[in-house]
C-alpha cells in the first residue's frame, strides 16, 4: 500500500510545528512526505481560523480538489488543524470530497483515524468536545496533548527547531477563536521540553523558539516548588550546542520583572518580545477584554527597556474591531509612534463565529475605513522600521545563515554565490551573498543597506579580539509552509 503524504499549512508558528510533528509521526511509520498533490495518496490541509481569509483559502484550495478526487477516488483528503475544529461537519458539507477532519486535540490519533479513512464508506471526524458551561477537566480530556517524539532528522533546518512548552489558552478575548479551537491552557511538564532540546542539541540543532499562545504564563506544579518561564529558560540556558533560545508569544499582563531580568542575564536568551497590544484605545481594549490598560502597555514597554535595553519589541494590531471611532484609530497610530516596534503585524478585524466579539458587537466599520485605517498603520510602522534598520547600516552583527533566499533559491545549484538569508539574535532579517554551504553557521555580517524587514550586508571576518556590537532585535507572516502543485 502506497504511503506519500502531501501536507499544506497555513498559520502561526504553532502550526507550522503541528506539520512537522504530523510529517515525522507518519514518517515514523513509513510514510514518504511529497511535494505536490497529484504525487500524494493522502492530502492533508492544517488549517488556521483566526482570520476569516485564511479559512477562504482553504475553502477555495479544498474547491480545486474536487476533480482530482473524483479521477482518483483512493486519495485521502483531511483538513486538520483550527478550522477542523470550529467548522466540524461543516466541511464535509462545504467540501463533501473531503474525507477526514481532525482537531488539533486529535492529532495523536491521526494514524488510526488515516488507516479509518482508508476503510471507511463515510467521512471520519475527530474534534474535542466544546461548549459553553462545560468543566475544565471535561475541555482538558478532549485535547490531548500532541508532542510526539521527534527523530534527529525533524524539522526544516536541522539547527533551528519550534518546541511547545504549552498548548491553548486562559484568556477571553472577545474576537478570538483560539481558546475554543486549542482548548484551555495546558503547560508541559519541564523535564519532558528539557529532554526534547537536549535531544534536539544532540542532532545538532542550535537555535529552539520556545511556543505557547501566551507563553510568559506557562507555570509548572511540581513537588511544591512552581516552575515559570524565566525559571525554564535558566535550565535551557545550560543545554550544551544551544546558542540561541527564543519564545512567543507574550501576553502583556504575565511580562514580569523575573521574567525581564532572565533575558537579560542569560546570555543565550534573545532579547526580543513579541506583545501584541491589539489597539491604543482603553475603549476599544475593553470591548476586546484584553484585561490591561494602554497605559499599562506603555508602562510595560518601559520596563522592559530599563531592565533589557538593546530589546527589539514587535507587536500585533487590529484595524475596525467593532465600534472603533476614528479618535480610537488614531490613539493606535499614536502608540505605535511612539513605541518604536522593530515590526507589527496589522490586521482588519473580521468577525470569527462562536466568539463574543460575533454575538454580541456588531461589525460596524466599513470596509473601506478597515482598509485605509489599516494601509496608514502599516504605512507609518514601515517608516518607523525603517529608521530603525538604517540604524544598524555600517555595524557588524553576528548572523545565523538559514540557507538562500527568496531570490538565492532560483539560482542555479551550481552557481558558488548567491543570495542568502539569516537572523540576527533580535530576529531581524539580514540578506548577503555568500555560499549555500554556509548554511547553519554563525558567521559576521557588515551591514551596508536596510529596508523596513531586511538588513543588506556583507561576510566579514571579524578582527581577533573584537566583538560585534550589540545588535538588536518575531512572528513569521502567516503563510503556507508550501503550494498545492
């Protein structure tokens, strides 16, 4: 029985890892992972639902399958992930080619559930039990954590590699589906992350993004003694071949003073913060019970630059959540001038069913508003990225090399130099030419030119005896891991 996997993924960092632990899991039990639909005896879609265009897509990408399932009724079509969750039997409906929908609680079981699907005359649906006024241990149970072990091989690069240290979320804000598609909060024991990144650094690996979807709350209940993110970060801190340790994303009401001090006295940890603040308007902040002030936000930023002051802070925006009134807009467009985020990543508010922000607010901002409020943001945050970068022209930072570029990647393979691509400790993005062998080294990188997301430099060996100066600065934009071909 052939066994070739073809997975698409759309979303966050969390869901990228979800595709390389599926993508391992089966590899395990002889499944071959291809690259393109037609090569593929099963298709599997991991799915985001926390904007609206996201799920079209899908949708849309799912529409184009109908034909080739019809051609070659053997292949298996699954949508896993966020939208498997919240949409349930609805995708059948949408899609009825559509084989198998499974949550991000079921995934464990996806092996089982692919051999049901192969045998089964109807579709195969696997979700966690979710309902309002439904107990804690009742939600917990139906989310099963999924943290497979990984071979040495997992994961794309080899020296960089996502590792969950919990999974869903506490919070209740009012325009977000996550807690009801990941489930209630859950922290992994951490002896269980400690052994996952030892066996990491033994594979080589040198750079682990710590992940969570508020991951300055995880907390940890062992033998009296309660065990938080700076104290975790302290024991990785210690693993020998891990050069560089990375988390997100924070919440800003659980970004403490210990949590602030552990980035900066450990010198593996990067001094970078992902907060998203979501708006500069208390009114609009409480309509999305966000649970803290803008004052408070602002007093947070300055906190963390007292105590960490080279730290490069991103954040997130929402543009036209309900009811936001121009004077609201422009209190955003004020705390992004004056916060100085290295990046933020702006998004038009779209409503998610089965949140609070859907029952009980009416969509009320126009389109045209969402999308000239939303074009002005991103315009005056890319000039403040801007400054920022022209900042670092002439310095020399230490770079970690992923490999080519957009642009390095369409250069023949027997071509020497190309374009290639690496991060700087502050996560900012540092184009340079150079060899495809570099890739995975730490090498020194002179910067000559910036845009508002990349550094333009070139390799130089550093003089013995000096030292880079301190360089600074996280989120990935939500795209596909790969193409349906």
């Amino acid at each position: 029985m052939s066994k070739r996997v073809y997975i698409y993924t759309v979303g966050c960092q969390m869901n990228q890892l979800d595709s390389q632990l599926v993508a391992d899991l089966l590899g395990q039990l002889g499944y071959q992972v291809v690259e393109s639909t037609r090569q593929a005896d099963i298709i599997l879609f991991n799915t985001c639902s926390v904007r609206q265009h996201a799920e079209e897509k899908i949708y849309s990408l799912l529409g184009r399958l109908k034909h080739l399932k019809r051609q070659h009724p053997q292949k298996i079509i699954g949508v896993l992930g966020c939208m498997a969750q919240k949409d349930q039997e609805a995708i059948f409906r949408r899609a009825p080619h559509v084989d198998l929908v499974v949550g991000p609680g079921q995934l464990v079981h996806l092996p089982e559930l692919l051999a049901q699907a192969r045998r089964a005359t109807g579709p195969v649906l696997a979700v966690s039990p979710w309902a309002e006024g439904l107990d804690r241990r009742t939600l917990l149970a139906g989310f099963e954590p999924f943290d497979p072990p990984r071979r040495p091989q997992a994961g794309q690069p080899p020296f960089q590699a996502y590792v969950r240290i919990m999974s869903g979320c506490n919070k209740a804000c009012t325009y977000c589906v996550v807690p009801r598609v990941r489930g209630p909060e859950q922290c992994r024991p951490p002896e269980e992350i400690l052994e996952e990144v030892h066996r990491l650094a033994d594979a080589g690996c040198l750079e682990v993004t710590l992940l969570g979807q508020t991951v300055n709350s995880y907390q940890y209940h062992s033998g009296g003694r309660t065990i938080r993110l700076a104290d975790l970060l302290a024991q990785l801190h210690q693993i020998e071949g891990i050069r560089r340790i990375r988390f997100l994303t924070n919440h800003p009401r659980h970004m403490t003073d210990e949590l602030l001090q552990a980035v900066r006295d450990l010198p593996k940890v990067c001094p970078c913060f992902h907060v998203p603040a979501q708006s500069g308007s208390n009114t609009v902040l409480r309509r999305m019970q966000r649970g803290y002030t803008v004052e408070y936000y602002r007093q947070m930023l300055a906190r963390i630059r007292q105590t960490v002051p080279d730290a490069a802070i991103t954040s997130d925006f929402i543009v036209g959540f309900c009811g936001e009134t121009e004077e609201d807009f422009q209190q955003t467009v004020r705390l992004v001038e004056e916060a100085r985020f290295k990046n933020a990543y702006i998004f038009k508010y779209s409503p998610r069913p089965g949140t609070k922000a859907a029952e009980c607010y009416p969509d009320d901002v126009p389109q045209a508003i969402k999308r000239r409020r939303n074009n002005q943001l991103l315009q005056r945050q890319n000039q403040i990225s801007l400054e920022e970068n022209q900042k670092f022209i002439g310095r020399l930072v230490e770079v970690l090399v992923e490999g080519p570029s957009k642009l390095g990647q369409k250069a023949p393979e027997t071509q020497a130099t190309l374009q290639l691509t690496g991060r700087t400790r502050c996560e900012r993005i540092v184009v340079f030419p150079g060899d495809r062998r570099l890739a995975g080294q730490f090498r020194m990188v002179r910067i000559t030119g910036a845009t508002p997301t990349t550094l333009l430099g070139h390799l130089e060996e550093q003089p013995r005896g000096s030292s880079s100066q301190p360089e600074c600065e996280m989120l990935l934009p939500l795209l596909p891991i790969s193409a349906p071909k």
